[in-house]
C-alpha cells in the first residue's frame, strides 16, 4: 500500500469514527437536546439537525439573551420555547404537550438561572412519540465580566 493511500484509509477512518461517535451518542431526547444546544457554529446546528432527524427525533433550536430581571428572563425563556415548539410543529397546540413542554423548561431553567440579570442561551427541544427534552447552553451572570459556561436539560413525558 502506497503512503497516500495509508493517508485516505486513516482519514476515511477517522471521519466514520467521528460520525459513528455523534450518532451513536444520540440515543435519546435528552441527548440529542443537549448536543444541538452546544453546538457553536450555524454549520454544526444544521449537520447535528441531520443527525438527530436520523436518529428519529424532531428537534427545534432557538436562543434568548438579554440583560433583563430574573423575572422577565425566566418568562422569555418560556415563551420562546414554547413558541418555536409550535411554530416548528414539534408540539401540537394540546394541554398536555404544552404542560409537558413547560415542565421540562422548568427543570432545564433550574440548571441555568441563578439571580441572573445578563444572559445568552441556545436553547434545543427534541422529541420523540413519549418524550421531550428542553436544554439550556449559554452564558450568565450578575455582572457581565463575570460571564460564564451554564447548562440545564430537563425531561418530560408527554
């Protein structure tokens, strides 16, 4: 074997490792959540979408930021949830998909929000037939040179 060829054989290998990795990895809603919420790149959103639609979820990513009261945030993260779970058709507009929504952003939030007042977070949902999953990937705090990494998923049954 020829030294380019022992080149394209190790690369060939080591992108389906990398692809066998993320798809392997994506094994339930929860998973799949986290993993589109902390991709960094509009490019990395759009090729783990492929991933989780073959894995057999539907998902959604939105983002929410601001320097707002811990109060008004925690409530705009609920709309903009709930509002990209309805406009993406993840959810349909029924008490028990909303209220399973809405809990499992509630859990997600507990992970994140500590008297935040500055704050950017992508936010994903995934689904399946009985679950969803909200997580929560982003930055907070009460100052802005205090910014750090914070993240939160939280699970429902619908």
């Amino acid at each position: 074997m020829t030294l380019e060829k022992s080149v394209s054989v190790i690369k060939s290998m080591t992108v389906g490792s990398t692809q066998d990795f993320l798809v392997n990895s994506i094994k339930s809603t929860g998973a799949a959540a986290m993993m589109l919420a902390i991709t960094q790149t509009l490019y990395d959103e759009g090729k783990m979408k492929e991933l989780v639609a073959r894995a057999g979820f539907k998902a959604v990513v939105t983002e929410v930021g601001g320097k707002i009261s811990y109060d008004d945030f925690n409530e705009k993260i609920n709309r903009a949830v709930i509002g990209a779970c309805l406009n993406s058709g993840i959810i349909s507009k029924t008490s028990n998909e909303i209220h399973a929504v809405i809990h499992a952003t509630e859990e997600a939030k507990k992970g994140i929000l500590v008297s935040v007042s500055t704050s950017a977070l992508k936010i994903a949902v995934a689904r399946d037939e009985h679950w969803i999953s909200v997580a929560l990937f982003g930055k907070s705090a009460l100052h802005y040179m205090t910014n750090h990494e914070r993240a939160g998923l939280g699970v429902m049954h619908i």
